[in-house]
C-alpha cells in the first residue's frame, strides 16, 4: 500500500483490510488475526470474479424466465407489484 | 457489512424499470440479447442505485462505450428510445444519470492519460503488486485508483455486487414459483414475500395483513 501517512492512519487502513477480509467467504472460517496483502487480494480477486459468474448465470435465469413476460403473465403482475411498493 | 436497504430498494426498481424497456419483455429477442439486456440493466442500476463513487463512474463509462449498449445512452439520459414500453408506468428517469454519464466520460478521457503513469511504490514486480494489478482490472475505473482508494472502492463494490446477486437469486425465485403456481390461486408464494421484505414496501407496514400473509399454507419452492 501506498505510504500516506499524513492523511489516512494506519488505524484507518487496518479497518479497512480487516472489513474487506471480512467479506470474503473464506475469512468465516478463519479467525486468525492479519492476513498478508498478497493473500487477501488475491482472495478478494477470486470472489470478485466469483460474483460476476454468479450475476451472469443469473442473467442467463432470469432471460429464461422472462421469455413468456406478457401484459396478462403473473410474473408481469408481479414485477409491477414491485415497482408500486 | 451489508449493502444499505436504500440500495437495495433502487437497485431493485432501476432494474425492473431498465427491463422492462428493453428488449426482455418483446418476444422477438433472441434469449442472448435478452440476457444481455438483463445484465445490463442490473449493472446500470447498481451503480446509479450506489450513487457517486469511483467504481460506478467508472462502470458506466465502461458500459456506455460497449458497441453492443448504444441505447444505453438513451436509456440513462431519460430520452424516450421509440419504443412503446407496454409495461412500463414511468419512463426511465434518473435525475442524477446525466451528471454520472458526463462525469464519467470526462474521468475516462483524464484519466486515460495517467494509466501508464510510472508506480512510485517500492513493490513493483512482487507478488502484492501483480495482484493488485489484477484487482484495478476487476474493480470498474480502478485502472487509476491507487493504495487506500482501491482498497475502499473494492469494499464498496464488493458490498454492492453481493447486494446484486441477492436481489437477483430472489427475484427469480419468486418468478420461478409463480410459474410453476400459475394455474393455482396462490397469492403469494414465500420467495416474494421475502422480496418484498426486502424492498420494504408496503405489506410490512400493514401488520394485520404480514401476520395473515405469513400464516398461509408454506408452498414448496
């Protein structure tokens, strides 16, 4: 990281690394205290990636699903439901 | 740290609102340029439902650029795109989009320049500096974040992006029941009411109405 120590504390920092760390699926099961940069990026790099599988798939789903979207559909019911709320 | 429920609430109607006036709800798409309309609006409306940040400039630069999305434009600065939205009780808005997509398309063109700027940390070449390298790929506009800022954005974006996903399993969830229901009389399978919960509208500020809803018979998913 960057020294900018005039401006942002190390304190600052270290809640953010701990936050982001926190995210991450695998730091549930870990409870150790720091872990190095180059791991935590890494992992934070395969969840990323990981997500914007899972949002692609989804998106896969859900142009499924809304292949019969007429006016009279439930699922036009529905997402007008949504939209009043 | 979880996405606020604001977020979630926008970044649920943004989507619905930009998919219903693309190509999803017209039949004559084929099932790629739905899915890609989908994506799209997902992507669109996380970042304008977040707001102002680095990583959602960036990501609808990015968007706005992709040959494919050239009606995103017209969809984003509100113009009305020629295409009745059957659906669709109010235009796509967004009050803020004009000033995002301006500000955006101008940190692109600043920033493009500083992309090869020389890297002043003492780190280059080790493994912390080619994963950081890697991450400024998968964050939108982190080409020209650094240190503290990239590290903040990604928890941001990281934030939003599960906040996707979630919106979006449950959406579906809710769509697949009520097709498999959708010769029965059920009202409202448990996927929605978990959506709607979600959302916060207003089923549960009517107690009487949450407390009858809850009670109904459990429906499989």
């Amino acid at each position: 990281m960057s020294g900018r120590g005039s401006r942002i504390t190390d304190e600052e920092i270290n809640e953010l690394v701990s936050k982001l760390q926190s995210l991450l699926p695998e730091s549930r099961r870990r409870n150790t205290g720091r872990v190095s940069a180059s791991k935590l990026l890494k992992e934070t790099c395969t969840y990323i990636k990981s997500l914007h599988r899972e949002v692609d798939d989804l998106s896969d789903r859900l142009s499924g699903l809304m292949v019969t979207m007429d006016s009279n559909s439930p699922q036009a019911d529905i997402i007008r439901s949504l939209l009043r709320s | 740290m979880q996405a606020a429920k604001s977020f979630v609430q926008a970044f649920l109607k943004q989507m619905l609102l930009g998919i219903q006036l693309s190509a999803v709800s017209h039949r004559s798409g084929s099932l790629q340029e739905r899915k890609s309309a989908i994506k799209l609006s997902a992507d669109v409306a996380m970042a304008v439902a977040r707001g102002s940040k680095k990583w959602t400039r960036g990501l609808i630069a990015s968007l706005s650029k992709e040959e494919q999305n050239r009606s995103f434009r017209q969809f984003v600065l509100g113009k009305d795109f020629g295409r009745p939205a059957k659906l669709c009780h109010s235009s796509w808005k967004i009050p803020r989009s004009k000033n995002i997509v301006r500000r955006s398309l101008r940190f692109l063109s600043k920033r493009k320049s500083n992309i090869r700027a020389p890297n002043s940390s003492v780190l280059a070449g080790t493994l912390v500096e080619k994963r950081t390298q890697v991450l400024k790929r998968l964050v939108p506009g982190g080409e020209s974040m650094d240190g503290f800022s990239l590290l903040d954005e990604t928890l941001d974006y990281v934030t939003c992006l599960q906040a996707q996903v979630d919106v979006m399993q449950k959406l579906m969830t809710t769509l697949e029941a009520s097709k498999h229901r959708a010769d029965s009389n059920a009202q409202c399978p448990k996927a929605k009411l978990h959506l709607l919960a979600m959302v916060g509208s207003c089923y549960s500020t009517r107690k009487g109405l949450w407390k009858r809803l809850s009670k109904r018979p459990k429906l499989t998913l």
